[in-house]
C-alpha cells in the first residue's frame, strides 16, 4: 500500500523559504574565503578533511595507492573510506583543489537544504506542537556539527541527505524501492555504517530494496575491482580493516585521538581504558545490534511510516554508537533520528509529558558543542563523555518505545478476545 503525504504548495513555500534562510546562515561564514580562494583574491583556507579527500582522488587517478600515508604539511588525516568508495571521490580530481573546494561546499549547501527541507516537511506531514518545529528550528540552525562538518570540508553532508531521501522514500511504500536503496546506497559509499540500515528493510521482507541496493553494490564493485590497483585492496583489507575496531588506533592516527571519538568506543576508551575496550568492544557491538533487531522483529507489522520511523531512527543511532570512530561533526547523522522519534510521539501522543522532555533533552545533547578538555583525570573523562548522553538516550527511547507499543497492542488484544 502507499502512503501519501501531499504538502499543498502554498504551505511548502514558506518551509522551503526558512530551510534556505538557515542553511544560509550556516554558509555564511564558510563561503567568502572559499569563493576568493576559487577566484584567485586568497589564499585557500584550510579545511583538513576536503584537503585529504582531493589527495585520494588525486591519487586515484593518477595511479598512487590512496592509502599511502603522505607527509604533508600541515598534516591532513589518513583516507580510511573502502575503495569502493573512490568514484565517489573521482570528481573531485578533475578541476583545481579550489576550484573542487567551492563545488563541494555549494553540493553540501544544497544537501543541506534539503536536510531542513526534509525535516519541516515531515514536521508538517506528522503535525508536530508548534513548540517542537520552533525547538527544531533554533536546534539546527546552532547545531554545532553542521558548522563543523562545513569548515573541515567533511562529506557528513552528502550522506545524510541520502539518509534522508532513502527515509522518505521507504515512509511512502511500495513504488519507491530504487530511490530508497539508491539514497542508502550514497550514504553508505560515503560512510559505510549506514548499511545497517538495510537490516529494516531485511526484517520487514522488503527485497526490492535490498535486491536494489546489491544491484548497485555489484556495479559500483565492479568498476572499482577494474580500476583500483591489487595493492590498494591489499592495503585497505589488511592494514585499514583491521584496526578499524574498538580500542584500537585506526592506521594513520595517534592513540591520543581515540578518546575524542563520540561512539561507544570513545566512552569506553576514556572510563574503562585503551585494552578492556579491545577486549569488549566486539561483545558490546554485538549486543547493541541484537537489541536494535530485537525492537524492529516486535514491530515489524506496523504500517509503513511508523515501521520506518522507528527502524531508521533506531539504526541511525545504533550505527552511530558502534562505529569505532564517530568524531562531533558526525552527529548529524543523528538529525533525521531525532526527527522519527518526533514524528512517532506526534502520531501516538503518549499521556506522560516525559517521553518530550527526553527527546529535547537528546535534542540539545547532539546539537551543543560541548567544551573540549586535554587533562585526563578522572572528572575530566567524565566530562568528555558527556557528549555520548544524547546518542544514548535516543537509543533507549528507541527501544522502549517499541516495547512499549508491543505491550499495548497485546493488552488490546487481550480486551477483544
């Protein structure tokens, strides 16, 4: 069955119009220098992770293995992406590094923009309080990882507003497969983690989807397997892959930036130290995703909108919390979670004003910049896991929601019989 949301014209007009005021509000800081630099008045500034991506393209291109760990100054981070993921990258080789640097933040404007378009539409289509688009609205306008993600050149962006298209597409049903499997799929070249989604989409036997997104898999492995060099996947497989797990220090980094990770893996880090978390690390991913599976098996007879709600919201967050590095500018990943879980209490309005006050409180969790410490006492690690608060807690309501949900359809069950 589909599901139309129809959003009259005279009504997406204006939610387009204060999606474009904040998106440009973020951009406005960003921009200038970007568009002197492309222009040839200044310097190029210096966005660390666009500068690594333009390095792996490069390379690409040209013959060098990405993963080559170049001396450069100032030091840019290590490509640690699968190759499959460098057609994606390509692109950005064939014009100048500034050149490439204003097309990609103007693609990353753009994806913004439909971030927040996506968000108010849905606030309109589930018909939020006012009080929650009002929250939401000054909640991402001062998000502080979209600023980050703009000015370090990340690609956070591009990927989930292919999050958000894939979500989109699977609340209206039937006929929209290739353009969900195609959205996840970008994400998912871009950011790898967010191929845990296709486990909704296994759990609720939606194999359209699935059978679209391995299509595309096939394709883009295939061109890779043809273009990538032996030596790059020797590389990737056997120096990248491995230390790419909980208390480990991924290839090319220092122990130190461990500890800065917001995932699972960084709480661990930084309260129970550097080998218990190798020692638990797979255990306690392990569990999280068995309980994420649990939560969708119990509600995989829901109708479309509400199961997707609740399977991309819960996996969103649960990709988050596993991934073995998850830095502040990838929280938002987490902006199109908090919006189903908004989108599940605006249509099953609960009698207790808790389940609100709990997501504005994962709300601003994620939103904040939270104050960055060096020293490592006790107290201060503490206060540097403070950032895992609204992950966590989303993660919880996730999964009580759907137990909750379970509860009082087996209880009006039993009314009836």
């Amino acid at each position: 069955m589909t599901v139309a949301f129809p959003v009259e014209r005279r009504k997406a007009a204006p939610l387009a119009l204060i999606s474009l005021l904040m998106a440009m509000f973020h951009c406005a800081p960003i921009f200038p220098p970007v568009v002197a630099a492309a222009a040839g008045l200044a310097p190029r500034p210096f966005m660390r992770d666009f500068q690594a991506f333009f390095l792996a393209a490069t390379n690409y291109r040209t013959g060098v293995n990405p993963y080559v760990l170049s001396v450069t100054d100032p030091p840019l981070p290590p490509f640690l992406y699968p190759p499959t993921s460098l057609p994606l990258f390509l692109p950005l080789s064939w014009f100048s590094q500034d050149v490439s640097l204003l097309l990609f933040e103007l693609i990353s404007a753009a994806c913004l923009f439909y971030l927040f378009f996506g968000i108010l539409k849905a606030a309109e289509e589930d018909s939020w309080p006012w009080s929650w688009r009002i929250i939401s609205i000054v909640a991402l306008t001062a998000f502080y990882g979209i600023a980050q993600t703009l000015s370090y050149g990340q690609v956070n962006l591009i990927a989930t507003a292919g999050l958000m298209y894939a979500w989109r597409s699977a609340r209206l049903g039937e006929g929209n497969a290739f353009r969900c499997a195609l959205g996840l799929f970008v994400a998912t070249l871009i950011k790898t983690y967010p191929a845990l989604l296709l486990l909704a989409f296994v759990v609720r036997r939606d194999w359209k989807v699935v059978g679209c997104f391995a299509a595309l898999g096939a394709v883009d492995l295939a061109y890779t397997w043809a273009t990538v060099p032996a030596d790059v996947w020797q590389v990737y497989l056997g120096e990248v892959v491995p230390s790419g797990r909980f208390g480990v220090t991924p290839r090319g980094l220092s122990p130190e930036t461990l500890v800065w990770s917001q995932s699972l893996n960084g709480a661990l880090v930084k309260l129970a130290g550097v080998l218990v978390t190798e020692k638990i690390g797979l255990a306690v991913q392990i569990v999280v995703v068995a309980l994420a599976t649990l939560a969708l098996l119990l509600r995989r007879h829901d109708d479309h909108r509400q199961f997707y709600d609740l399977g991309f919201g819960l996996l969103m967050v649960t990709a988050f919390l596993i991934a073995p590095l998850a830095w502040s500018h990838h929280y938002v990943f987490l902006i199109s979670a908090l919006a189903c879980f908004a989108g599940l209490l605006s249509r099953n309005p609960p009698r207790s004003q808790a389940w609100s006050m709990m997501l504005l409180l994962a709300t601003v969790a994620i939103a904040v910049k939270w104050p960055e410490l060096f020293a490592h006492d006790l107290p201060t690690r503490l206060v540097m896991t403070g950032p895992i608060i609204g992950p966590v807690v989303l993660l919880a309501m996730f999964m009580t929601w759907s137990l909750r949900a379970r509860s009082r359809q087996s209880g009006a069950t039993n009314v009836s019989n």
